[in-house]
DNA sequence: CACCATGTTCCTTG
DNA sequence: CCAAGGAACATGGT
C-alpha cells in the first residue's frame, strides 16, 4: 500500500480491532523482514503484551504495548488485516499472531517490508508531514542549500515524512513546479505554495480514503490502484481517475490539455505537464 | 521474454 | 566527512 494517506487509514483500521488484544503465538513466515532482531527474539519479547495502540511515524507502523514498541514498515506490497483465527494462512504471509478470536496478518509479496523493535529507522526521520512542526519556513530553510532536483528532496524522509513516488508528483503538480526544478531554486513564496498542496495532497487522499469501503485483506478480486484495496465501485475513486498526474503521460493535461511527460530520476518515473509546470 | 511497480538501505563515487 | 546516484532487495502484473 504504502504512502502516508493509505498507512493512517490502515491505522485507523487497525486500532479498533487490535487495541486491548493479547498478543499469542507470533510467528515469521518471512525472516528477511526482521529488523536487526530474530524471530525467537521478537516472539519472546512480544508474547503475551497486550496492544495498547497502533500509531504512524511517517510509512511507519507502530504497535504501542505494555512492553517494547514494534515497528513495521509495508515496503511496497505490504497489507495488514485480521481474519478468523482459524483460517488458512495467506499464500504471502511474512508474519502472524493471535489476538483474541483474530488472527493479524501482515502479508507482503515482494519482502520489502520490515518489522521489529528498532527504532533506528525512525530516529532518522524529518517532521511529519502532516504535523505542526513542518513549517513552510522549515521546508524553504530544508530546500535551500542543495542543487537537487526537488522531486528528489521531496523523495527523503529526513527532509518531510510521509511522501512517496506517487503523491510527490502530485503535490508537485498542485504547486506548479517541475520535478526537475533544483531544490535550490524554489523560492520562499514556492516554498509556502509547495508546502500547502503537500498537505493537501496528503489530506485529500486520507479524506478519500475514509469514505470508501477498502478490502484491507485484498480478496475481492478489485485493485484500483493505491486504495487498491476495493473503493466501492465510483469509477471516479479509482487511481487512474484520481491521478492529476501521476501514471498519466502522454494523456491531456486536466488543466490546460497539453500531454502530460515522464522524466525518470533515480530510477524513479516523475510525472509532469510541461505548460503547468515550470 | 522485457519492462514496470506505492520503499528503504547499502555501496560507490565524487 | 558528506552528498548524490545507483543498485539491490524479491515478486507479480502487463
């Protein structure tokens, strides 16, 4: 799934359903994703706490218990949801525990996810996108000093958290700057402008996110794109149509009409409209 | 078969 | 030492 909007509406998701629960029988079917930790390690340590709360750092997931804190990141295919206790495993599961008459699974097909009580990631990361202590001065003040293209800036966690390839086009179509633009060269009136349509972008996506009906678990067969987990059917909820963007080029621009391009940047594709955009 | 994919980390280069 | 860029990680979809 995984940029801020959709991990905080798998964290809404989660809380009801896992607050108060006992943690049994965690199991790693995946041990690449432990994070400097083992998995008799990890399961000895969590076997038996209680879940106080689920939070967010970022893409990060956190498990808030009366003992150490886990931490887990989706990677780029993870999914986490609760199933009966006595179903089958899902063919991609990479960890498993018991709560109360549930079963949690976090499922992640290509592995790139991780979890476990290190907070090391988290240490490194810069303001949340989202919070109070992103300012647009902070932004500006973060911009200022590097001849990176501001796709690439956006792009690191330790500068804002929270954005990902997808939502990084998009604000930066909303603010009206090119993906290539050097970071330097943002101005401090761009910056201000940069740094509402981030929030908005990021605001927008959760405010969608909270008024459809997702399928956590992925099983009703629909994928449209970042909610890929179901959107109740509008045609005009799924990602291709949400998309100012993102995924779009070659299309018209929703804006002024002109074809949408692609620059790749570190092995990244950044979308963009030449004519809005400069 | 080729290419693409929502992310992070590690390694190399400058 | 630091910043920037690329590759690696592993798998599925088109």
């Amino acid at each position: 799934m995984p940029e801020l909007p959709e991990v905080e509406i798998l964290v809404r998701h989660l809380r009801p359903q896992l607050q108060g629960k006992r943690i049994r029988g965690l199991q790693v079917l995946k041990p690449n994703l432990l994070d400097r930790i083992s998995e008799e390690e990890l399961a000895g340590l969590m076997e038996g706490l209680v879940i106080r709360d689920i939070g967010r750092r970022g893409k990060f997931i956190l498990f808030e218990t009366n003992g150490p804190r886990m931490v887990s990141h989706l990677g780029m295919t993870g999914r986490m949801y609760l199933q009966s206790a006595g179903t089958d495993l899902p063919r991609h599961t990479a960890v498993t525990w018991i709560a109360g008459r549930m079963r949690f699974i976090f499922e992640d097909a290509r592995s790139f996810g991780s979890i476990g009580i290190s907070d090391a990631s988290l240490q490194r990361m810069g303001p949340e996108a989202l919070g109070e202590t992103f300012t647009p001065d902070l932004l500006h003040q973060s911009l200022k000093g590097s001849r990176t293209p501001i796709k690439n800036r956006l792009m690191d966690q330790s500068i804002v958290a929270g954005l990902g390839n997808i939502y990084v086009s998009e604000a930066l179509f909303r603010s009206g700057i090119r993906p290539t633009l050097a970071s330097n060269k943002v101005s401090r009136a761009r910056a201000q402008r940069l740094w509402s349509t981030i929030r908005e972008t990021l605001g927008d996506a959760i405010e969608l996110g909270v008024s459809l009906s997702l399928d956590f678990s992925g099983t009703s067969g629909r994928n449209d794109g970042l909610f890929y987990f179901g959107s109740g059917g509008r045609k005009e909820d799924n990602a291709e149509e949400r998309f100012l963007v993102y995924g779009r080029e070659g299309k018209r621009c929703r804006q002024c009409g002109t074809v949408v391009r692609k620059v790749v940047q570190s092995n990244r594709s950044s979308f963009y409209c030449p004519v809005c955009q400069k």
